[in-house]
C-alpha cells in the first residue's frame, strides 16, 4: 500500500492552495484532477502529484530516507 506521510501530505496542501488552476472549479463527478505516481526506488519511495493541467510536484520526503 502506497500512503503520504505528514512532510508529503503537507507539501500537496500548500501547493494545491497556491496551484492557480481552472481544473480546481470542476474536475469531474468522481475527481481525478490530481494523478498521484509511487515510484519504489532501492532508497525509498519517489512520489509525484501531476495535476489534469499538466503541473507536477515531488513532494518525497528524502529526508525520510
């Protein structure tokens, strides 16, 4: 199971807030604006969140590493 610990949870919650995007008024009936990819490395986990407009953040938690 692939989870966001708080570091990564709340690196999401300001980019979100600040993400100026118009997906953000109406993005379907069940969502899917944001994409969220796992990337397992040897180290650790690599995790992106691609928005539906195109803009991503890796919000890994390297440190955690």
């Amino acid at each position: 199971m692939f989870d966001l610990d708080k570091e990564e949870l709340k690196k999401l919650q300001e980019w979100d807030e600040a993400h100026d995007c118009d997906l953000k008024i109406y993005s379907g009936a069940i969502g899917g604006r944001l994409t969220y990819t796992f990337t397992p490395t040897g180290l650790g986990c690599i995790v992106k969140i691609i928005c539906g407009c195109g803009e991503e953040i890796d919000v890994t938690d390297y440190k955690s590493w």
